[in-house]
C-alpha cells in the first residue's frame, strides 16, 4: 500500500511522518527504513529504524530512485515500511506529475508486501484524483 501526507512546504509533514513511523516501530515485526535528503532527523527517529540519506548516493533521476528502492527491498527480506520524506526531491519529481511512480511504488508494495508512506510537499489539490484515495493526511 502507498500511503501520501500531502501540504505545502513548512506545513508539519516532517513531524507527523516522524511520529508515524516512531509510532508504527512498535507494532511491526519486520523492519523499517527511512530515505530523506539529510541525516538531520538521524536523532529524532527510534534506533530501530534505518535512515538512508539518498542524496549519499548517486541517485539523479525518478528511475535512478525506484532502482535504489528496489535494491534496498532486495537486500532484507523483513522488510515491512519504507518512508519516504521529501519525497519530490528524493526521488528527482520536482514539478513533475507523480502518478505514474506512485504506480509503481503500488505495483513495488503488492509484489514485495512493503508499505510506503511518502511526505508530499503539494497540495491535495494539485494531485491527480486517480491518487486522492492515497491521502492519509492533508496539511
């Protein structure tokens, strides 16, 4: 399943991902992994979750993106959650429509049984209807 948490830049999107995934580290089995542009939430989340500082690597496109992701699910089986903040920047979609990735990321889920929760900075406004039912939270 891919679930969105969707708002304009500096609306709190960040905090609500953080507490979700500080919240859902308790109830799942497997484990857990975080991709963000920084380490600067390195201390905010639980020792439990993995956090993957994407710009580290050299990821420079959408398809560059779903690869690493891929690779990532590839290397642990008990994988369950993968957030994903800042989402447009991470995975190079800046001014670009997302459904097609978010597509795929939902064909990634169903096959590999990997939810993602992913920190969009638009409003629920400018997304495609086909993605409105994805919306967890609107800030």
């Amino acid at each position: 399943m891919v679930q969105l948490i969707v708002g304009e830049k500096g609306k709190g999107k960040t905090k609500y991902l953080l507490d979700k995934v500080n919240n859902e580290v308790k109830n799942v089995k497997g484990s857990i992994v975080y991709l963000d542009k920084s380490a600067k939430h390195m201390f905010e989340l639980n020792n439990k979750v993995r956090l993957i500082n994407v710009l580290d690597y050299a990821v420079d496109s959408c398809d560059g993106f779903l690869g690493f992701v891929s690779g990532i699910i590839s290397q642990d089986h008990d994988l369950e959650q993968m957030y994903f903040d800042s989402f447009l920047k991470i995975a190079c979609l800046e001014g670009q429509d997302i459904t097609s990735v978010i597509e795929r990321l939902e064909a990634m889920s169903e096959k590999y049984g990997v939810d993602f929760v992913l920190s969009v900075s638009r409003n629920e406004g400018d997304l495609a209807d086909s993605l409105k039912s994805k919306i967890i939270v609107s800030l």
